[in-house]
C-alpha cells in the first residue's frame, strides 16, 4: 500500500511539475547567472524608474521609524517634541545611479517639507513637497484655501493661503498680457509704432531745459543780489562823503567819490546781475573796503541818523515830483490828437470839400440811399444806436464791428453826432465807406437849435469865465501847482458838449422809445440785439455794475461831506458803467430825466458836490432808476488795467478802453490792441498814407 501511494503521489507531483529540458539543480552556475541578471534588470528599473525608486526606498528604509504603527507616536499625532527630535534617512541617486543615505530631523527640513499623516485618506493627504505643488493644489481646488491644522502638518514655515492665491492670480494675469501681446495684430503694433515715434518727434523739451537745475547758467540767472548790494553801497558812501567833507577828511571824500563813480559805470542801465559790467563785484569789494575804512574814521550813530532822514525826505520829494510829472505827460499823451489820426481827418475834410468825379458819384449815390433810409431813421422797430464822437477813426471801429456781429445787420441803425470841426471828414468816411446793409446817419451838434446856454445849465457853466480860467490858468488858485485838483479832470474832453449829450436822448431823438448809447472807445464782439428784448423793471437806465468791495461805489464819485450828497444818496451804493447803456425813452420822459440832470447840474456850479465829468451827475440822475445787466455784457478796464482777464475779454460783448490808454495811441496796453485794431479799414488809402508817413 506504501509503495502504490508513494508512486501515486509521485506521478502526481510530475504531472504538476513537468520535467524542463535543463535541469538547474544538476547546473548551479546556469542558475547564479540567471541570479545576477535579474537583479541587473531590477537595478535598471529602480534607477530609471521614479514610482519603483521611491517604493524600494520606502520599503528598504522604512524600518527607520520608531514606535511604528502607533496612531499616538506619529508625527503630527504626538507632542511637539517628538517630531523636534524625530530622524530621517534621506536616499537619493547620483548621476552614476548610485543610491545615497543620509539622516536629518524635521527642524532641518526646508520650509517646504510637509509631514504626512498616515491615518489620513489619501486623497485628503495636503502632500506639498514645495511652493509649485502648492499652487497646483490651489489650482485644483479653485477658490478654498488650503487649511491644514497643527495636528495634521507641521511645516518650519507655512504659507499663507492669501497670499499664495495673490501670487497665483499675478501668475495667471501675466500670462494673460503674454498671449494677449502674441496674438496682436501686426497691423495695430505697427500703428502703436507709429504713434511713439510721431510723439517722441512732436515733445519740446526746450522749455523744460531751461529750468534745469544742473544747468551752470540756473545759478544767479535772474537775482539782483549784487546790483542791490552796490546800490545801497552808493548810498552809504553818499552818506560818508557828507561827512567827510563837513569833518574836512579830503582824502577820505575824495577815495569815496571816486568809488560811487566807479561803481555807477559798472551799474550802468542793468536791472539784474547777469546785466552788470564783468568788473562789478571787483567794485563792490573795493567799495566794501573803502566804506569799512570810512566807518572807522567818521561814524556817529547820530550823524548817520540825521543823515538818512535827511536822504529819506529828500527822495519822497523827488518821487513825488516824478509822479506829478508821469501824470501830465500820461495826461498830455492822452488829450492830444495822434499824427496819423489827424492826418486821416484833413484828407478826409479835403475829399469833402473839393470833390473830383468819382467822390461827386459817391454823393450822388449817399444822397439817394440817405432819402429811401429816412424812413429807417424814426422806425421804432429797427434797433437804434446813439454814438457822440469827434474820432472819424473810433467811430468806424463801433459801427464796423457792431455790424460785423449782428445776425440782421439791416435792421440796425447808427445815429453818430459830431462837432463842426469833424463833421466833414466824418461824412465823408461813411459816404466812401458805407456798413453793409446796416444804415448810418452822421449830424452835426450845432444843426441842434435847442441846445444853448438857456436850456442846458452845462453849457452855460462851460462858456463860463470861472471855468476857461480853471483851464487855462496856471497861477488859479484852484490850479495843480497847489494841488487842490486831479490833473485827469483838466482834460478838454470836458469841455466838449459831445460828451454831455448823452443827457438829452429825448429831445436828439423824439420819436424812438429805446436807443442803445455807445461809446466810441469800445469794441463790439456779438450780436446786440438781445439787449432790446430785456425787461429792465420799470428802469430808465440799463447798465453792467462797476462796484467790487468797496470800489466803485458812491463815495468814490461824490463829496459825501456836503449836505446835499449825504442827505439824498446812499455813499454804499453800487456805481455802474457808462459805455454801453439802454436807454427807455419812454419812461424817460415820463420821470423827466433832463430835468433832473439840470437840477444837479446847477447845484454843482461851484464843482463842490463832484469833479468835472458825465459819470457822478449820471449816478445821481440815474440813482434808483438803473437797471443791472449781466457782466459780460460789457468788460470795461482795457485802457488802464494790464491784468483784465483775457477770459472775460473773449467772452464778453461789449469790451471797452475806458481810460487814458486809447487803442489809436501809442499808450495803449499792446496785448488789447488787436481786439480793436481788427475792425480797421487797412485797405482805405488814407489810411494807409497816414500811417505809412509815421514809420
């Protein structure tokens, strides 16, 4: 029974186990070589193999660990103390494939290194080897922060999840600008280009150059450091020389005289150091030596005082006497009539009276258009302008320019009055130069059979010996060697009647209800006839307000101090602008206006309630009765104030050279010219002879 078991068994096992042509155990070498070549193929594969070097690492080595499969002494599972202390053995290849330990403890772990937890899922294991796998992550996740507690990592230096998102979206940002730039199209990068190059081209740098702080010639450019130390060197040598001649130091005198010479010729006519002679400063230590040594000799503090109040006195006497000269030459400059503008008048007057035949045609032609315009002249519903004035030149600018800017320029008519002396040359402008469509109508003052001594109180006062004398007389007592009156009120412009007829619009022009007055010193620059239109609330008198703080007010025009002014009107009342005014006529003669011009008038015979002039009788007429329009209707100031804002100027209507300034002067103030200067006639040939003969 054995023995069939046993051979049983036996076929049984070679059956399992059939007999291989070689026999291995018989052939020992042939199974050592089969030995040796699959631990080559299994060293080949862990070098080039990641996923198998890390597990063989971790199978080999991961006996390492103490206290192994305890939940309670894993990292990150016990105390603090364990993981300070906890060792690990590092394996890596080298470039050969040479397998390579080494231990370190987690205090030696880059900020990076994060323990794992093993009692953790896997796929919740927060594995962040360094801060790229931790961006991944963040990635993957979208928008939830990565929150790993104290018991489930432990890292020497966490990152925060705010700021990693921050840096991941800068990322993000980066590499959207990078396609962004790529797919540009070729054509817009090339117009962009173009754009830089035509920019670079256009920058000035000139003006900035100029104020650079490295330049050598910024340094003292524009200081007056040194001219102001050499004249108050001159001062005080002037003072010692005083001095010394008095004490009899004719040495010292002398040295000093020769020094303020000296330094006089190196001042020259300079206002600023960069002016002065190349020899100034050399002067100004010499007189600093010479002035040191006089201090020494001379000096008394009380001979010093009485010296400089005595220099101080005399130097107000001469400014003042400066000034008073300044303002009759600016007076004189004002009053007399410029060379070319005569010149225009007399050829003018000579066209008038001896006429050829193409001036006779002319007149002929004015003469027609004259009588087929009578009619326009008494229209109330035309828009009428009254303008007094003997400068053929100014009129033109007013009629020229109002025209130029009106949106109907034949609805407009012009009633301009000028004296006998003018009248021709006047005439004769609008015969050879008549307004486009508008309509002009020039008379003379005296054809004004009203206006005489017994009806107009100023008259009779301007015909009177006490005034000529006033005029006239320099030894008057009243006169400007004793300083009792302002200079600017002797100027003859009072003396003319045109410039008082302003008060008598009713009687000039009976049959109109509403007139526009202008001056001749203005310059129109829109359409005016909006002006018509506004309701001045029972006013006579429309005019723009002048009266800023306390400038311009009552008390600036009128002697307050006499009774009669202080009884009736308020010395903090608003003055206004005469100018450009609309006048209704209507009311004016239902308030008798004239009237009460008149009654004024003749109360101030003695001139003691105001100064000669049209604007304090009109504040007084027109007192409670004036009606305030917009400013920009009229910017006054363009004949005196150098600082009018040029805004004010562009947008105002009206613009006007009140003061000594004139536009056709030589004083005016050059950057308001052009305003007026654009509405002359250039192509006229007196003009142009006239004013070709002054160059």
């Amino acid at each position: 029974m054995a023995s069939s078991s046993t051979a049983a068994s036996s076929s049984a096992a070679a059956a399992a186990y059939p007999r291989t042509p070689f026999n291995l155990r018989r052939r020992p070498g042939l199974l050592a070589l089969l030995f040796i070549f699959l631990c080559f193929i299994s060293f080949q594969v862990v070098i080039h193999v990641p996923a198998a070097r890390s597990a063989v690492s971790q199978w080999l080595f991961s006996g390492h660990q103490s206290q192994r499969e305890r939940p309670d002494s894993c990292p990150g599972c016990g105390n603090s103390q364990d993981v300070d202390n906890a060792d690990r053995t590092i394996a890596y290849t080298n470039q050969h494939g040479q397998i390579k330990l080494f231990k370190v403890t987690a205090r030696e772990f880059a900020s990076s290194s994060i323990w794992e937890n093993r009692w953790l899922p896997r796929n919740s294991q927060p594995v962040a080897t360094n801060q790229e796998a931790a961006e991944d992550l963040l990635l993957a996740n979208g928008s939830e922060a990565i929150n790993i507690s104290s018991q489930e990592t432990l890292a020497t230096k966490s990152i925060d999840p705010i700021k990693l998102k921050r840096q991941v979206f800068r990322r993000r940002r980066k590499e959207h600008k990078v396609q962004d730039l790529l797919q540009m199209d070729k054509k817009v990068e090339l117009e962009m280009q173009n754009a830089a190059t035509n920019s670079s081209r256009n920058f000035d740098n000139k003006v900035r150059g100029s104020y650079n702080i490295w330049k050598q010639e910024f340094h003292h450019t524009n200081t007056d450091s040194t001219l102001r130390l050499m004249k108050d060197q001159i001062i005080m040598a002037k003072l010692y020389a005083t001095m010394a001649l008095s004490q009899k130091e004719r040495n010292m005198y002398a040295l000093l005289m020769k020094c303020i010479e000296e330094s006089q010729t190196a001042i020259g006519d300079a206002l600023m150091d960069s002016e002065l002679d190349s020899s100034a400063l050399e002067r100004a230590k010499a007189m600093g030596r010479v002035l040191s040594s006089a201090r020494d000799v001379l000096y008394s503090s009380n001979e010093v005082s009485r010296k400089l109040r005595v220099m101080l006195q005399s130097t107000e006497l001469n400014i003042d006497a400066v000034k008073k000269q300044n303002s009759f030459l600016v007076q004189h400059a004002a009053k007399t009539v410029p060379m070319p503008l005569h010149c225009l008048h007399m050829q003018l007057t000579t066209d008038y009276y001896f006429r050829d035949g193409v001036t006779k045609e002319q007149f002929h032609d004015a003469a027609l258009k004259e009588e087929e315009n009578k009619a326009k002249l008494e229209d109330r519903s035309l828009y009428h302008y009254a303008i007094f004035s003997d400068n053929v030149l100014a009129a033109s600018v007013v009629v020229k320019s109002t025209v130029t800017n009106a949106n109907e320029p034949e609805k407009h008519v012009f009633h301009i009055v000028t004296d006998r002396l003018n009248f021709a040359a006047m005439k004769m402008w609008f015969i050879t130069h008549p307004p486009q469509l508008a309509t002009v109508h020039v008379e003379n003052i005296d054809n004004f059979k009203w206006l005489n001594s017994s009806y107009c109180s100023v008259l009779r006062q301007l015909e009177s010996a006490r005034l000529k004398e006033y005029y006239f007389k320099a030894h008057d007592p009243s006169s400007l060697s004793d300083g009792n009156e302002n200079l600017k009120y002797r100027n003859p412009k009072y003396l003319s009647m045109l410039n008082h007829l302003r008060f008598y619009m009713p009687e000039i022009h009976p049959k109109l209800d509403k007139i526009l007055f202008l001056d001749d010193d203005i310059v129109v620059q829109k359409d005016l006839t909006p002006l018509w239109v506004i309701d001045l609330k029972g006013m006579v008198n429309g005019a723009v307000e002048t009266c800023k703080e306390s400038f311009h007010r009552f008390d600036t025009y009128l002697n307050f101090s006499h009774p009669k002014i202080s009884e009736n009107f308020d010395p903090r009342a608003c003055g206004w602008a005469f100018g450009m005014n609309m006048f209704d006529l209507k009311e004016w003669r239902k308030r008798n206006i004239t009237g009460i011009y008149h009654y004024w008038q003749d109360l101030n015979e003695d001139r003691k309630l105001w100064k000669l002039g049209t604007l304090p009788p009109g504040l007084i007429t027109f007192y409670n009765l004036t009606y305030p329009l917009n400013r920009t209707w009229h910017v006054l100031g363009l004949g005196y104030d150098p600082a009018v804002d040029i805004a004010e100027i562009e947008n105002a209507a009206v613009v006007h050279y009140n003061g000594n300034y004139k536009p056709w002067l030589d004083l005016a103030i050059s950057k308001y010219r052009t305003y007026w200067s654009k509405y002359v006639d250039l192509d006229n040939s007196h003009v142009q002879q006239c004013y070709a003969s002054k160059q």
